[in-house]
C-alpha cells in the first residue's frame, strides 16, 4: 500500500510506516519513553529526510505518550506538580533548539548533526542501560538501588519544595534544568526525551520508581506539543501524512505496552531495551562513514 508524502517528496509502504508507529507505541507504554529515539532513526534508515523524519517522529511521539500519561494517572503513577517544572523547563528548551536547528540547517549540517548526537546519546546510554540491567540480574544492584538518593549538586540548589508524589524536598531548579536539556533535544532529535529523562529522574532528582514512568509521559506529552508548534512555525518540515500513519500504530502500542508494563521483569525489559538502543546506535555509526556508489543519481521527473 504506497502512500505518498507531501513534505518528504517520496512514497512509502503505509502498513511500514503503521507497524513502525506501533513498535514506537508499546515502548512508550512499557518504558516510559516516548520511542523517538527509535522512530527517527529508523524513518531514516527507511529513506525519509532526516530533517523531516526528526520534526515528524516528535510530533507523533505527542500521539503515543497520551494513552501512556491515562494509563499511568489512573493509577496514581505520576507526579503532577514534578511534571509541570519540567514541562516550563522542555518549553524553554524547544525555544533554544529550533534556534539550533535552523542555525545548523543555514550552514548545511543539520543532518550530519542529528547523526552524530543519536550516536553519542544512544550508545551512552545503552552502555548504561546494560551494565545496570546485568548487575541486578546477578544480584549486585539490588542494594544500590534501595540506597538510590539524589545528586549531591541537587541538594545544595536553593528554593527547595516537596513533591509529594515523588518523595522528595528538592529545589525546582534541578527539574527545571532537566527539561531544558530535555527539550533542545526533542526540538533537534525528534525525540521524546524519555530515554534521557528516565534516567535523569532516576539517578540526578532520586526519584520514586513507581511515578518515573507516568511522568517522564506527563512531560514528553507537552514539551513534544512545544515543539511540533516550533517546527511547524520555523523549520516546516512536519510531514501530517507521515505523522498520521504513525499515529495510527503508536495509540494502539501505547495500550498494549502499558498492560505489559505490569506483568513484565523491569530487568529483562531494560536489558532487551539497552540491546535494542546499541544495535540502533551502531547502525547510525555505520551511516557517518558510509559512502554510496553513486553519490549523485540523475532520473526522469
């Protein structure tokens, strides 16, 4: 089933597209994050612009992270108030990276750019992922993970409030700088920010487990809504017809992941997940260095 896409200028098997937006939507639900850090690469790997691929992914990952945020709410899963410190801070940074990526996109280089960050951030934070996920599963991360607290640096910030939700007494500054971080990343990336934010919330802030998830969705849902608005006022590269197609799979994933979410071993999820981030950052690596035949092809219109 060819559809053809207006922006990216090309056609595209629609029931790919479909179960791509699905695969983006059970990770959503499972883990938390809104699947971009896949969505993007793989769009690209599939022959879609990159520009277009990163303003589109994030504008679908909005789609996929509100069945997850409903989900999540319902029971009791997420920090409202942790959430909308983050969420000023993802606003504020989607305003500093369309900044970026028009400034990159002047000079030529915004794709080589998007590239090279998802190789830096995915390959980290997949080694990180799996060397955790290892550890617990023989038995050494247990006790640190019992013993979890905040950054040091996060305890010295003045202005200090209670999350209650989260468990914490912490000054908002160190969220707020979390989303800022956060949504550069989104507006640059086309990523939800989850597979930077979960660990963040986890290791820098010391937040609860259990509300990690739920918020780190709370988040992704509006700061990827910041962003879609700037690439559609700045950059103009947000393909609807693509979004729509992922759309259609990410809402029903979404559901499916956070049922699944319940039932699964969180270690074997995040091992199976760190697997999946290093092969993707790989990949990316390859494609830096790779040189076509035919660096020019010339065809009939």
């Amino acid at each position: 089933m060819d559809v053809y896409l207006p922006i990216a200028n090309l056609s595209v098997n629609g029931l790919w597209i479909v179960a791509l937006g699905g695969l983006t939507g059970v990770l959503s639900g499972l883990f938390g994050v809104g699947g971009g850090f896949l969505t993007t690469p793989l769009l690209i790997f599939y022959g879609i612009p990159p520009t277009v691929a990163a303003a589109s992914a994030s504008t679908q990952v909005t789609g996929a992270s509100v069945t997850g945020v409903l989900a999540h709410g319902g029971r009791g899963g997420v920090d409202y108030r942790m959430g909308m410190v983050m969420v000023a801070g993802g606003v504020i940074g989607s305003g500093f990276g369309a900044l970026l990526f028009r400034f990159f996109r002047s000079i030529g280089q915004i794709d080589v750019v998007i590239s090279a960050l998802y190789v830096i951030l995915l390959g980290t934070i997949g080694l990180l992922m799996a060397r955790e996920s290892v550890q617990t599963l023989r038995g050494k991360g247990n006790a640190q993970a019992a013993r979890r607290r905040h950054h040091p640096l996060v305890a010295s910030l003045p202005m200090r409030w209670r999350f209650y939700r989260s468990g914490l007494y912490i000054s908002p500054l160190a969220p707020l700088v979390v989303g800022i971080a956060v949504g550069i990343l989104t507006m640059l990336m086309g990523v939800g920010g989850g597979f930077i934010l979960v660990p963040a919330m986890l290791y820098i802030l010391g937040m609860s487990a259990n509300v990690v998830v739920g918020t780190s969705l709370y988040n992704i849902l509006f700061v990827t809504m910041a962003t879609t608005m700037m690439h559609s006022l700045t950059t103009k590269a947000v393909d609807i017809v693509l979004v729509f197609l992922l759309l259609v799979g990410s809402v029903t994933g979404a559901q499916f992941g956070s049922q699944l979410a319940v039932k699964a071993k969180p270690e074997i999820l995040r091992l199976i997940l760190a697997a999946i981030v290093l092969m993707v950052a790989f990949r990316m690596f390859l494609g830096l260095f790779y040189q076509p035949d035919e660096i020019y092809t010339i065809y009939p219109l």
